[in-house]
C-alpha cells in the first residue's frame, strides 16, 4: 500500500482522480421480491437479530419454518440492509440464498459498475450511516427508505481498485473470524475443564478414574470432599434501591452496580467500571452496605434471571436492589475465587420460583448444595480456570485490535486515503 498525492475537489471532498463521484442507485437496485416462507420450507430465514452491527458477514440464521408472514427473498451475492434503525449499521453479503425480514433491504449490485463485496463495505462506512440515520423517519421504529438512500453519493475507484479493497477488508475479517473461533474453543475448553474439576477436582485427565467418589445431591465428587450449604459458609443478601437522584454521578468512595452495568464492556466477568458512584456519607444516608470485593454477584429478579450472568466484584460495592450478592466467610476456608467458577458451571434460574417474574429469594440460595473441597484444592482449581480466562482475555484484545484495524482501514480505503 502507499499514500497517494493525486486527489481532486469534488462536491462530497478530495478524491483520487481516478475515482467517480456516483449516487448509490447508479450501483444497485431494489430487488421487491416477496415469498411466503411456506412455499420455501427449510429454507435459512435471516432477521435483524442475526445481523451483526458493524459486521459484513452473517454468522447465524434462523429457519424459514420459524416464521409465517411474506418475507423478501434473496441469493448469493445480494446485500442485505437493515432499514429499521439504521444506526445499528447492520448490512450483510449474502453467501447462500433464503428469505429475511421485510425490515431488510435486499440490495443487488451491477455488476457493470461495482462488486457485491465492495458494495456491503460502502453501506457500513461512517459516510454511509450517518447519511441514512439522517433519513429516518418514526420516534419509537426509525427507519429508512430505498427511496432516500439512493441519493447517496459517494466516491467510486475503477473495478480493479474496488476487488483490492475488498479482498484487504475480507483478510482483516478472515483474521476476525479466526479469533472467534479461537475465543469459541477456549470458551468451550472452559467449560469442559469446570465439568472434569467439579467432579473428580484437580486431577489430569488420565487420572480421573482413579479418584474414588462419592453421590450426592448435587451429583458424583470427590470422596473426601464435603457438600454443605452455601448459607454454610457465606453471606448471602440483596442490594439496595438506586436513587435517581444520584445516576450519572462520576465521583465517589463506592461503585453503584446496577444490572445494566453488568453488560458495560470490560464487564464480562469481573466487575471493573461503573456509570454510577456514591461517597461514604450517602451510603450512610441510604442505609446501604457496602460488598467487599471478590463478592460474587448476580441477578435476581426478572428476565435478567435468565441471562444467568454473574459477576466478581474487584473492589467494595453497592448493588441495587435487583441484584444479591454472596461473600464468603472470612474464617471458613472457602476460597473467593473458587466460588465464582462455581457459580459460573451452574444455572441460576435453578434458584427462582416458578411463575412469569422469577425471581430469587436469599434462603434459596443459603439452601444451594455447594461442593466444598479441601483449600489447597480450591486453589488449584481457581489457578486453573483463571489460566483459561486469561487465555481468553488475550483472543478478545487481539480480536478487539482487528475491528479496530478494520474500522480504520475500511475508512482510509474507501476514501482513497490508502491505496492498494
């Protein structure tokens, strides 16, 4: 690649000289037409909820069976756009053909002018969204429309140029998708190694056989293992209620987690920035108790039950009152860290109460069966799993560091900054 010094003015900037400023529907055109999924059974049916923001590639689908009413038909080699809240920029290149929403655009390239591959990134530059969130209409659905985006223009390199962009673009995808899978293995690693080290502790493999166990309530574990009640062992309690008054306040001795702050990035397991602080004395004003850290923490009310997320405080904290947390007693030998990987190979919902709002009570988790081994062997579990985490951790920042390749490169080349 090299910088190139031959632009020209133009009514959207400076752009290489070889480059044509074009309208969008000069490339491609709407295709309108409509199926009934019944008449294409089996058929992979895609809906805004597998598209991916920011992504060009589609990694989940659904089944024409799953849905009734007229959907869009599309082939490989279309592009699919999302017209309901266009800021979400979710645009994809069609590999195989089936049916998707009717809140999606099915876009097909002329091929005389551009190529489908070079027509999915146009759709997800900055240029691109900001143009069609400006187009939108509806406060609750914003959408789109064909008829609006259409006029957008845009700077067009010769073919040639257009299949070099594409094919940078696609090996800084390629590079992504490699990284998921890595993450995806990893993850599932994890998860067999809780499986193994919850039943037979921290044994290799080969071994497992030989260690002599015993049933229990919660299943098979090791013979000299005992099996107690969470209550046993730990405090368990609820949080406070969050006043209003206090959102957004960036200053303070305490972090105050709600459950939406469990999905703030750098968040995924260990509980390490928050949106809302309070100091020592409105803690006090609210009569709020401050967890220590490495309290394990989790939701307790609602659909958010169902997530099944849990959390590890890494400093002293108030929670809502949607949310319970549970510290281990300092003078019974319960590791922290083994705690929370124990929580993580179980299903919280187990904990709720049937009905249309689960919810869970403090008793039922002080009533949980907890498999307690010895100390040494809690530690040896928590040093292996955080092994793996951190193994994880690592695949997530070189994953990260790709989009953020991605994200500049798609800028720099389809302006012309860089040339292939």
């Amino acid at each position: 690649m090299r910088l190139e010094d031959g632009f020209k003015e133009t009514e959207i900037g400076s752009i290489p000289v070889e480059w044509e400023v074009v309208r969008l529907g000069e490339l491609c055109q709407l295709d309108r037409e409509n199926v009934e999924p019944r008449e294409l059974p089996d058929m992979p049916y895609v809906g805004l909820e597998h598209i991916d923001s920011g992504e060009p590639r589609l990694q989940r689908w659904g089944s024409s069976n799953e849905v009734s009413s007229s959907k869009h038909h599309f082939v490989p080699g279309d592009v699919l756009y999302g017209k309901l809240r266009p800021y979400l920029d979710k645009a994809i290149l069609a590999e195989f053909e089936g049916v998707c929403s009717t809140d999606i655009l099915v876009v097909k390239a002329n091929t005389e002018f551009t190529l489908p591959e070079f027509l999915v990134h146009i759709l997800h530059t900055q240029q691109f969204l900001s143009y069609a969130i400006s187009t939108t209409s509806g406060t609750n659905l914003p959408r789109t429309r064909w008829t609006s985006l259409r006029d957008f223009k845009l700077a067009l390199p010769p073919l040639p140029e257009q299949r070099r962009i594409a094919h940078v673009l696609s090996i800084i995808q390629r590079a992504i998708a490699a990284q998921d899978a890595l993450i995806a293995a990893a993850r599932e690693l994890k998860r067999s190694l809780m499986r193994h080290l919850f039943t037979y502790g921290p044994v290799p493999l080969d071994q497992a056989e030989q260690v002599p166990l015993k049933e229990t309530e919660i299943g098979p574990v090791p013979e000299h293992w005992e099996v107690v009640q969470l209550g046993e062992i730990a405090d368990i309690r609820g949080g406070t209620a969050f006043p209003h008054r206090y959102q957004g306040q960036n200053e303070g001795k305490y972090p105050f987690y709600k459950v939406s702050d469990m999905n703030l990035p750098g968040n995924e397991t260990y509980m390490r920035t928050a949106n809302n602080w309070v100091d020592e004395e409105t803690a006090k004003i609210l009569r709020a108790k401050p967890f220590p850290k490495n309290t394990v923490i989790f939701p307790k009310v609602g659909a958010a039950v169902h997530t099944n997320k849990k959390r590890f405080l890494t400093t002293d904290a108030l929670v809502d009152n949607n949310v319970m947390g549970v510290t281990v007693h300092e003078d019974e030998q319960c590791q922290p860290g083994y705690l929370l990987y124990w929580f993580e190979s179980i299903d919280i919902g187990q904990f709720s109460n049937p009905g249309p709002l689960p919810s869970i009570t403090v008793q039922a988790v002080k009533k949980a069966t907890f498999p307690f081994p010895p100390l040494d062997e809690q530690r040896e579990i928590a040093r292996l799993l955080q092994a793996v985490d951190r193994k994880i951790e690592a695949e997530k920042r070189r994953k990260a560091a790709l989009e953020a390749l991605f994200k500049t490169m798609l800028h720099q080349l389809m302006t012309g900054q860089v040339r292939v």
